[in-house]
C-alpha cells in the first residue's frame, strides 16, 4: 500500500560535506538495502528520492549530499521538523551473495551502512573512492571500508572473484560492471513520484530504457 | 463532477490502489507503434513547477489492447484511453482499435503534445476523422499556449468532440544552476504543476462561455481550494496531475477538501459549483436564500482584496 506518512526529524549531523538526516521511523517498514524513500523538500514542489543509509531502532537515517535545491532544503531541517515520506521503494540489493564486496563512490556510499549490517558478520569488505579527504569522512559510516582518493579510482583497487555491491556515479559503474560481469549495480535518476507514475527516471541501459523507481535503482550488471 | 488523474501522471499497474480512488483512470497517450521516449534526463523542477520531456513513451496499441487493457479492466474504475499521434490517420488507427472494446469508455485525444501542430483546422480535422471511426465518447486535449483556445475549443466541437480536456502543459526550460545548459536532454518540456493553475483557469473560464461542451478541467490542481476555483470556472469534472507525484494519495485528500470548501460557500455538492464564476450575481456565502446586497459587496471585496 503507498501512503505518504508524516515522520518527526529527530536529529541532523554533518559528516564530511554530507548531512545525515535522522527520521522517527514509526512502524514505516526500513526495507531491504538500496531501496530508496520519497522525502518531502521544504518549499519544494517535487519529494527527493533517497536511500536509506542507516536503520537503527526507531529511526532511518539518510545521507544527504546538497547538491541542489531540494537537497539543501532537506539538509537545512532540523530537529522536530516534520515532513512527508513515502516507501520503501523500488528494488534494493540481492542479499544472497557468498563474498560480496561494496564498491562506491562519492554520496553513492549511502546505502553501505545499512547494506553491511545486513549482510552480517564479518562485515563485507567496502572499497570507497572519494574527491577529498573531507568527503572520504563519510566513510567512517561504513566499516572495514578501505578508502581512495582522486586520482585513484575504486576499479583499481577492486578485488577479483568477489560478488560486487555498487552504487555511484554512473562513470564508476559503467567502469566496474566492464570488470564485474555479475555485479549488483544501483543507479540514479531524477525522480519525480519514485512509484511508476511520471516515467521521469527511466534509464538507458544496454540501449533499454528501464525506470529506476520499479525495475531499479539495483540492477544486474549484465 | 468526476475526479481523473490526468494522463501520464498515474501508473494503473504500479499504483492500483491510488487508481482506484479515481472516479476514472485516464491512460499515458497511446500511439500506433511502441516508443521508447526520450532520452534522460527527462524531468526538471522549477521554482513555479516542474518540467517533463518523457516523449509519449507508451508500448504502442497491439501491445496495450493485449497486454495492457486486460490488467486495467480488472481495476474497476472506468477506463479513458489518451489517444496521441503524430498525422490525422494515427488518431484513426488507435481509435478505430479501441472501438471495439467495451472496457475503453472513453477517448481522450491528446491533441496537444508539443511534437503535434497546434493549430485549430488540425484539431478540428482530427477530431472529425476519428468521429467518423468510434461511437465512443470523445474529449479533446487542448493546449492553452495559443492565442485564443476558445477557437481550437470550437473547432473541436464543431468537429463532434463531446468534451474537452483542458489544459495540456506548456512548453518551458529550465537550465543547470552551473553549467547554464538545458536541465532536460531534449532542451524543452511541458510545465506542470502551480504555474500552470492561473492558465488552466482562465482556459476553463473562457471556453464554458464558448462551448456547451463539458470540460475536464486540470492544470495544478493539488488542493480542495484549487478544484473548486476550477469547477466554479466552468469544468465539470477535474483531473489531478503533478499532485500525485509528491503524494499518491491526492485523490482522497482532494476530495475531502474540496467538500469542506463547498459547504463553507454553502454549495450543497460539486455540481452546483459548476459554473458559479459566471453567475451574474456572483458568489454568496449563503446559497439558497435571497442575494443579500450587502454581503455581496462584502465577499467581493474580499475577493479583490
């Protein structure tokens, strides 16, 4: 059932550039890792899509890199706030992998956190590749994360004969899914509903559009 | 007064449930063969809306009579089919397909997408043609970005339309905050949303003055507030577009809305909203009873104020 819910702001911490928004989760299902809500931007007229990064008890927590209008607005809430969300939605990442790996770029870190707990102990070895120092301190979120900076990307680093989680720019996963035939790749688009209906997010992938809110944002690499 | 979504702006298949609070479920525009659309990025926002540019992506009519209209059939809610084309004899070919599908209640031909000419003989011939093809209600989709849409709004009736759908969106741009290059990869695309409410209004307005045809009024539409302003205007029925968006269950919320919006006017249903705006008494706050003077002058000052 969609239904757009109201949820608290409990807290906002910067990490890096970045800011972590803390929900009250209140009974809204946190979902599998990739998925993504729809968050109401203050005084914006579209929702913003965005992975769930953390689920504690209680809360989801988003990473938020503000970029643009709605991302500034959500970054500039604050505690006891309240706004519209909708999900979980779309399909997030396969679980059932033997030796996964997370791979990812920039503000594409933003599922890690959760995606980790939920693969279990030990947790999976990350690979992060970030602009800056500051930016890489968003990977302190993620653990056994080993970090890359400019100019050193994430594909040379990449260890072979793992099962490969991404998520980030689309240059880095078009690089890793060259390497990594089977890898689990999430995408991002501009999204205006997140449920199917503007066919705002669609996607060409192998000379086929896919929207990223149902068929995605986690797709196979082949 | 019915409540739709407009076209393109619902997924039956991805939100049934949201569909189903609909008092019909209007489809994305179908087109003989299947298109892809256009490339990304295909949305934009603005600070007075938002912009698409999806490009009529639609499987193409074999697949939807199929594949799709079964599925939508099942929902339970009356079916429109948007109808789109890029020459008269695309009209034709869908409509005459659909015709013989009783599930299909109504045609809605979208006359007004930004790759179609706009000019009024066009949607008169049209209309006329795909007339002579279907028994099945019809209602024309006009654009408001001509110079005078009461005369596309006639030739539409004079062609034997049965209604009209108004008002399509706007061509806009919007460019990147650094770059200055167009938002959208295909440059321009249609503004929706609140920008577009003051033009679907004076649209509505002016053809209810213009036509006997009903009209299906829609342009950001996302509250009770904005559906009635719409029906007083002249619209018949309404359709809910961007709203849906930011929040799939508008159509509940609307309707609850508007319904506290009429009875604090005192209307005692939708249909008696209908037209208000031409009322030459105007509005009162106390329908029913007799014109009283002073709160007229009175609601019409607050009207201007």
């Amino acid at each position: 059932m969609l239904r757009r819910e109201r949820r608290s702001v409990l807290g906002v911490e910067a990490v890096g550039p970045y800011t972590l928004l803390r929900v009250a989760r209140g009974g809204l299902d946190p979902g599998t890792p990739g998925q993504f809500f729809m968050l109401e931007a203050p005084g914006r007229l579209l929702p913003r899509p965005m992975s769930v990064c953390l689920a504690p008890p209680g809360e989801l927590g988003f990473l938020i890199d503000p970029v643009g209008s709605g991302t500034r607005a959500l970054c500039g809430l604050g505690a006891g706030d309240r706004l519209g969300i909708l999900g979980p939605l779309g399909n997030g990442f396969r679980l059932d992998v033997e030796r996964p790996v997370l791979v990812g770029g920039g503000i594409g870190v933003a599922p890690f956190p959760y995606l980790s707990e939920r693969l279990g102990a030990p947790a999976p070895a990350a690979v992060l590749g970030f602009r800056s120092a500051w930016h890489a301190e968003a990977a302190e979120l993620v653990p056994n994360a080993e970090v890359v900076l400019e100019p050193t990307y994430v594909t040379d680093v990449m260890p072979a004969g793992h099962d490969v989680l991404a998520c980030g720019p689309a240059p880095m996963l078009e690089a890793v899914r060259r390497l990594a035939a089977r890898a689990q790749l999430a995408w991002e688009a501009p999204m205006a509903c997140g449920y199917g209906a503007c066919y705002g997010c669609a996607v060409e992938i192998d000379g086929e559009l896919k929207r990223l809110c149902v068929e995605g944002p986690v797709l196979a690499a082949a | 007064m019915r409540l739709l979504n407009a076209s393109g702006c619902l997924d039956a298949l991805t939100a049934p449930e949201a569909v189903r609070e609909l008092d019909a479920y209007v489809t994305k525009t179908v087109t003989p063969l299947a298109r892809g659309g256009n490339s990304p990025v295909r949305i934009a926002e603005t600070e007075v809306g938002m912009l698409n540019a999806i490009g009529l992506a639609n499987p193409g009519i074999e697949a939807f009579v199929e594949e799709h209209l079964p599925r939508l059939a099942r929902l339970g809610v009356p079916i429109w089919v948007s109808v789109g084309g890029f020459t008269v004899d695309d009209y034709v070919r869908v409509s005459e397909r659909l015709d013989g599908f009783p599930e299909v209640s109504t045609l809605e031909l979208n006359l007004s997408c930004p790759n179609v000419d706009e000019v009024p003989e066009n949607v008169g011939e049209v209309v006329a043609a795909v007339r002579a093809v279907t028994a099945k209600p019809l209602y024309a989709k006009l654009s408001p970005a001509v110079a005078d849409v009461t005369q596309t709004a006639r030739a539409a009736e004079a062609a034997g339309a049965d209604g009209l759908s108004l008002v399509n969106t706007i061509r806009g741009l919007a460019l990147h905050e650094r770059t200055l290059r167009p938002l959208l990869a295909r440059g321009a695309g249609g503004l929706s949303g609140p920008a577009l409410r003051p033009i679907a209004l004076a649209a509505v307005h002016t053809c209810r003055r213009a036509t006997e045809l009903p009209i299906v009024g829609m342009g950001g539409v996302a509250t009770g507030r904005h559906a009635l302003e719409l029906l007083a205007a002249g619209a018949t029925d309404l359709a809910i577009g961007t709203a849906f968006f930011s929040d799939p269950g508008s159509t509940t919320r609307i309707r609850c809305e508007l319904a506290a919006e009429l009875a604090t006017l005192g209307f005692a249903n939708p249909d008696n909203a209908v037209g208000a705006t031409h009322e030459p008494e105007g509005p009162t706050l106390d329908r029913g009873s007799s014109v009283d003077g002073e709160k007229y002058l009175h609601t019409t000052a607050n009207m201007e104020g």
